[in-house]
C-alpha cells in the first residue's frame, strides 16, 4: 500500500488529524521565510504529544534548503525527528556525511529523502544525478518552480517520471499539486513508493483541512 506524506504540519491539531486520518510520514519545514516554516520549539512540542500512539510507525521529516549540516544535526536531534529531506543542492557526500554524524554524535539512525524538480526532464541537482545519491534512502519529485522550494500546488507531467522510472533505484516519492481528486491517477499511473500533499488538503496556507487530510488519504491507499 502506498505511504502517505503530509508536509507543511505547523501545529499540533493538524499532526493528530493527519495521523488519524492514516498518514505515514509527516514533514516539517525549516526553511526559512517559507509559508509553512515553523519554529523548533513547536516542532519538538507535535513529535512529543504522543502521537505513536496512534499509529506506531509515524515517521517525522525535517525539511532542510542548503543548510549547514551542524546546524541540521543540532535540529534533528533537538526536535527529535527520523528522517531529514534535503530539498537544495546538497552533495551525495553531504547525504552521506548527515547520517554518520548523527550516528556517530547523537546516536540516531537517520533516513534521508533527497528531493529532485521535475520540468521537461528530472533536473539534477549542480553536477550530480539521481544515480549518485547511493547515502538517500527515499527520493522525491517535486515540480520545478524558479523561486519556489515546494508547495506551489502545480502539479508536473508525470509521464515525465513514468519514462526515467526505470533508472531509479530508490523507493520515492512524488509530489507537487496532488489533491484528493487527481492522487488516484498518480498512484495508478506510476505506482510511487508514497505520495507527499501539503496545500492541496489545505483550507489556507499552513492549516489543514481535516475532510481534504481524510479524501486524500483514502484514495491514495485505496487505489
């Protein structure tokens, strides 16, 4: 079944609803000067409230743009968080470098989404290609926008992904504009390890909408 990615969480209400509803892996945003970015503290307070009570597996993302990796490992472990997704132009070496220090240092085991835009091709990232990232565990395809890191609501041409599929060799993710409305054919059309929705459950930037978290859920895993 496919795993559901709610990202864009800046409150505890949204996490609990989120959860319920059956998502799997919920994402926090820590770059700056973002819609959806919310602050450590608030972040630290949602991962304790017990929401593995719910659902044992939950899995708790820190988005990260080209930040310094201290400052990425002094957060993870702060907040308490799983997993990170690197959403810039960080190197496979900088991948590689984030798990061993936060093994090394705070003793966590930590998962790594790399994300890639999608426009007419799947745009590398500088000088390397998805191939390279041996250190990710999961990718994700996001749909290209020339100043936005995400949440643009568009959605890519997913034939786009459905050609390169092949030469993957991760389990990833797809993103980009998903709705309760079109999650079906995504999942029917490419078969994605999960799909990530942020502003298409969404009542306003930043809040959402517990019907929109529960359609969107149901059809992603139903399909």
């Amino acid at each position: 079944m496919v795993k559901v990615k709610v990202c864009g969480i800046t409150n505890e209400e949204d996490a609990v609803e989120a959860v319920q509803c059956g998502a799997d892996f919920l994402g926090f945003i820590f770059i700056e000067n973002t819609t959806r970015f919310v602050e450590e503290s608030v972040i630290k307070k949602i991962v304790s409230c017990n929401l593995r009570k719910t659902k044992q597996d939950i899995v708790f993302v820190g988005l990260f743009k080209d930040e310094n990796l201290e400052k990425v490992t002094e957060k993870v472990n702060y907040c308490g968080l799983n997993c990170v997704q690197l959403h810039g132009d960080e190197s496979p070496d900088y991948c590689a470098r984030l798990k061993k220090v936060l093994l090394e240092e705070y003793d966590t085991a930590l998962t790594v989404i790399k994300s890639f835009k999608v426009a007419e091709e799947i745009l590398p990232n500088i000088d390397y290609s998805v191939r390279d990232y041996d250190s990710a565990d999961y990718f994700v395809f996001d749909t290209f926008h020339s100043t936005l890191a995400g949440g643009t609501g568009t959605k890519f041409n997913v034939e786009v992904l459905k050609k390169k599929k092949w030469q993957i060799e991760k389990p990833f993710f797809v993103a980009g504009g998903l709705t309760p409305q079109n999650v079906s054919d995504v999942v029917k059309n490419i078969a994605p390890y999960g799909v990530d929705v942020s502003s298409g459950v969404e009542s306003v930037p930043g809040k959402k909408d517990k019907n929109l978290l529960k359609e969107f859920i149901h059809n992603a895993k139903n399909t």
